[in-house]
C-alpha cells in the first residue's frame, strides 16, 4: 500500500505538472507557427529548396537569390515576387520545378 501511494503521489503529479505545461507549449508554438511553415520541422526545407527552370534549367537558389532581379539572399522562391522571371529566358515562376537534389 505504500508504494501504492508513493507512486501514486510521486508520479501523478510530477507526470500531471510535466504532462499540462508541454501540452501548452505545444499549443503556443502551433498558434505561432499557424502563420507560417518556418518553425516546423522539415517545412523550412521545403521553402528554401532549389527551383529549376524547365526551359532553360537555370536554378533558382534561395541562399543566392537573385541580385541582378532585386531579390535578396535568403529568399525563398514561394515568396519571389508573381512578376519574377527567369534571369536566363524570361520565363515566368509557373515553369520552375523544385529541384530533386
């Protein structure tokens, strides 16, 4: 009976008081990550993979960006500009593909 109580005292609420603070941190980064995809794992590779251009086969590098077109390292291509093109053909970003690396 008493390592009945012991454990009951010992780990309902050590587990009780680990188990309701993470469940809370994990609702609060889920709020603040609603927005965007950054936070999570394997969404930020997602937006700053590689695009390639199916006509030419120029690639797009997120970590490169585009200084001649205006676009600052660290841009990811979901969030180029919808006017952007293709420095080499002019083609527009709905014939760039993600680029299987």
């Amino acid at each position: 009976m008493s390592l009945r109580d012991g454990a009951s005292d010992t780990s309902g609420p050590s587990r009780g008081e680990g188990a309701s603070p993470p469940a809370a941190a994990d609702t609060q980064e889920t709020d603040s990550v609603g927005g965007g995809a950054a936070g999570r794992p394997g969404e930020g590779d997602r937006y700053m993979r590689k695009y390639v251009c199916t006509v030419c086969d120029w690639v797009y590098d997120p970590a490169k960006g585009d200084p001649d077109g205006g676009i600052e390292a660290g841009t990811a291509f979901e969030d180029l500009p919808e006017d952007w093109v293709c420095p080499e053909c002019a083609v527009g970003k709905d014939l760039f593909e993600p680029l299987d690396e």
